[in-house]
C-alpha cells in the first residue's frame, strides 16, 4: 500500500469519526451534553466547556476556538515556540478543539505547536498571503499549488479546513474569481486535501451571495463584536441556517480597542480588561448564529479567561449591560484609521 493511500484511507476515517460523533449532541446547551458516547468522540472533551454543531461539517468545535493572532501584546520577547505551545496545551486541557490559522507563520507556529498530538485538534488553515488577495493568486490552478506548498512545508497530509482569506470588501472580486476559489476549495476536497472548506471576509452582502449561490461551501468567517447584532431584515444569519453553514466570529474584542491595557505581565489593567473579554464573549455566544467566537490568545492565564466566560450566564444582568455599552462605545470611538470597516457589521 502506498503512501498516497495511507493517508487517503486515515482521511476517510477520521471524517467517519467525526460524524458519528456529531449524531447525538447538537447545541446541547451550557457546557451539556446528550450523552457520554456522544462525549466520548468530541476532541478535547471537558464537561466543563460548550460544544457546537459547526453547520453541515457536523464537527463539534468548542463554543470559543482559537485565533491565529497574536496582537495584545509582544510575544516575540518570549521564546515563540514555547509560548504557543503553551497556549495550545492550555487550550486542550479547558476544552477548546479548534485552531483557526489564517497565514503561513501561523500554520507553522501551531503545527508545531500540536507536533505529535495534530489529531488531537481541528485546524483551519490559509495562506493568506498566496491566496485571492493577490492578484496573482486569483485562478483555481495557483490556489491550489498555494495549499500544496502550505501542506508541504507544515508536514500535513490535508487540513481539516481550507478557508481561503478573501479580499476585505469581497464584493471587490469579480464573479468569475469567486468560481476559481470554489472549484479551487472542490478539487482540494475531492483529492482528499482538505476536509472541509470556506472563506473568510470582511463583506457581509458578498459572503451571503456566496453562500447561497455555492452549496459547496461549509464554513464562513466574519467579524462580529460586542456592537454586533442580528440585521432586522435580510440578515446574513438567515442565509446560514438555510444553507447550514458553520461560522466563526473574527475580532470579537474589535481589534482590541475594548481594552485598556495591553495583556503585559502585570498589566494595571488586566482585571478589568478580563471581565471585558468575558462580557463581550458572553454577548456573543448568546447568539447561537455565531458557531463561535475566535480571539487569539497570548497566555495560558487568556485561554482560563475565555473558558470562564463559556460557564458564565449567557444573560448579562443590567449592570453588565451597560458596562459593556459604555466599553463598546469607547472601543467603537477608538477604532484606529485601519479598523473603520469595523463599524459596517453592527448590523449582520
């Protein structure tokens, strides 16, 4: 038997897995489950964490996932490979299943981060700087040499999730390049590359034509923060439950602007800061259109933070509320220049 049909054989079987292990849980409530044989295929599983169908891919992530980003504060001062490391084993031991990796550092740093243990995890994975944002990169043929190149270079059989990082204002891709993502995201799922597929962007009206024009598509990200809320008419939340697509919430502290410190050791600010991250975390998982949230996370003590606000009451009290209208607003003001766009998804 070669290579080619070991691997082939082991993708088939962990995509079986994960669907019979879907079958019994559903959204089973607060941290809550069907059954402990359900339980028992769910990676990471911590009775203490959420699980979420994530759409047709019947995966079952973790209420809150990870994100590839690192920005509240430098890392790099740090041994790198030891602090995500770090996070990563944090993230495994409270129960959080899902790795979303949106440049090629990023697949690198968590693929060795999960060295050893890479089924343990569920990993999305973009080359965001060979992909639909560059010109070059806008035929189904170059894409799919990009995730070859990726794979290769991170030492991975297939991805669980190729999402390809679109433009920002996807509505800027012309029709013709949003067929060449998808026959690219087809073909890496026929050849047994990726798992499952989707896209990231920044443009709400784009990703519901998207989807709705593109059956093949199974998972989507978009921004939504603590100022985000369901559109009262044609929201893109309807779009999803229609066509049963999954969906990860990207920048749900807007960019970080609703801090005040910077996530330092020893930060002033690192208590309030942290009840912010929980308030908006738990605004946002009220809203079961939003499969999960995925702040990126740069310590241990951050990844306790978020699971905290999975076991935390979905329902802010008034108080609550309006100390996360006062941050939102002030974080909402203190937009930087580049982060305006943010402000186009308090309707979604």
């Amino acid at each position: 038997m070669t290579k080619d049909d070991l691997s082939r054989r082991r993708f088939i079987r962990n995509s079986s897995l994960v669907a019979g292990g879907a079958i019994a849980s559903g959204l089973a409530g607060q941290g809550g489950l069907a059954s402990a044989a359900s339980a028992s295929k769910i990676l990471c599983y911590n009775p203490d964490m959420e699980y979420r169908r994530l759409g047709k891919t019947e995966l079952m992530v973790s209420a809150v996932c990870l994100g590839g980003h690192w920005k509240r504060y430098d890392v790099m001062d740090q041994d790198f490979d030891e602090n995500r490391k770090a996070v990563v084993d944090r993230c495994m031991e409270v129960g959080i299943n899902h790795i979303d990796a949106c440049s090629y550092r990023e697949v690198m740093a968590y693929c060795k981060a999960l060295k050893g243990r890479r089924d343990k995890m569920t990993m999305a994975l973009s080359h965001a700087g060979q992909e639909v944002r560059k010109e070059d990169y806008r035929t189904s043929e170059k894409l799919l040499a990009s995730l070859d190149e990726t794979l290769r270079d991170s030492r991975q059989e297939y991805t669980d999730l190729w999402r390809i990082t679109c433009l920002e204002p996807g509505g800027k891709h012309t029709f013709n390049t949003s067929c060449e993502i998808v026959d690219a995201l087809e073909k890496a799922k026929k050849q047994g590359k990726a798992r499952f597929i989707g896209m990231s962007s920044h443009d709400r009206r784009w990703h519901k034509m998207m989807i709705e024009y593109f059956p093949q598509i199974d998972v989507v990200l978009f921004p939504y923060t603590s100022m985000s809320k369901r559109a009262p008419t044609d929201s893109l939340f309807d779009a999803l439950k229609k066509c049963d697509v999954g969906s990860f919430g990207i920048k749900p502290f807007a960019s970080n602007s609703l801090f005040k410190g910077d996530s330092s050791p020893g930060s002033p600010h690192a208590e309030e800061d942290n009840r912010r991250a929980r308030l908006a975390l738990r605004y946002i998982l009220a809203n079961e259109a939003v499969t999960a949230p995925i702040p990126g996370l740069v310590s241990p003590a951050q990844v306790d933070n978020v699971a905290r606000a999975v076991k935390e009451s979905r329902e802010l009290d008034t108080k609550e509320k309006a100390e996360l209208a006062e941050a939102s607003e002030r974080a909402w003001a203190n937009l930087p220049a580049d982060y305006q766009w943010l402000k186009d998804w308090q309707y979604v």
